[in-house]
C-alpha cells in the first residue's frame, strides 16, 4: 500500500465544492440559523476561498490516494483575519475500525 497525495483534477474540485458547500450550509442550520442566512454565508465565504471555482492565491486541495484509489481530501490556506489560524482540512471515505471487545470509558458502543 502507498499514500501519497496528488493535485486535485478539476473535475474532482467541482464535485467537491458542491458537497462541502451543502455540508458547511447543513452544520450552519443545526447549529440554529436560519436557512437563507446559512446559504447567504456560504456564498459569501465561497466566493473568497474559492473565486471562479479555484483555490484562492495561497490555497492547496490535493487529493490523498491509497494506491491507485482516492480515499481523502486535504485543504490547506493561510491565515487571514477570517482564519487567523489558517485553513487545514481532512476529510475522506471513512474505513471501518477493528472490532472492539467492549466500549472505551466516556465513550459510546459503536451501532
């Protein structure tokens, strides 16, 4: 097995920025605002992280592969006075986890 990360193709870049957008719109409803408030917002921020539907000056998003196979997504920005602390973000498919004997204390059983 090799992992290794990769530039994002554009493709992949659109189909990405689709889902993160609706998953950023859906956290921003759970959390109580509304739901034109969260889309406004989103656009907002989209239009500066991502102009014309590119990574804006500063951005990285490469794609993490297992072999030939994309597992993951990383984005990484500078800091700005939105992210003072810079943009990192991981995501990707999630595997299933060996099985555990018992829950872990704080923790609850898987489903």
């Amino acid at each position: 097995m090799t992992t290794y990360l990769r530039p994002i193709s554009d493709d992949e870049l659109r189909t990405w920025l689709i889902a993160q957008r609706e998953d950023y719109i859906e956290q921003r409803i759970q959390t109580g605002e509304r739901p034109d408030e969260a889309r406004r917002i989103a656009d907002e921020q989209y239009a500066v992280l991502f102009p014309g539907g590119q990574p804006a000056r500063g951005h990285v998003l490469s794609r993490l592969m297992d072999d030939d196979t994309p597992v993951g997504w990383l984005w990484i920005g500078p800091r700005s006075p939105d992210h003072p602390e810079g943009v990192l973000g991981l995501g990707g498919r999630r595997r299933r986890a060996a099985p555990r004997t018992g829950p872990r204390s704080g923790s609850h059983a898987p489903r």
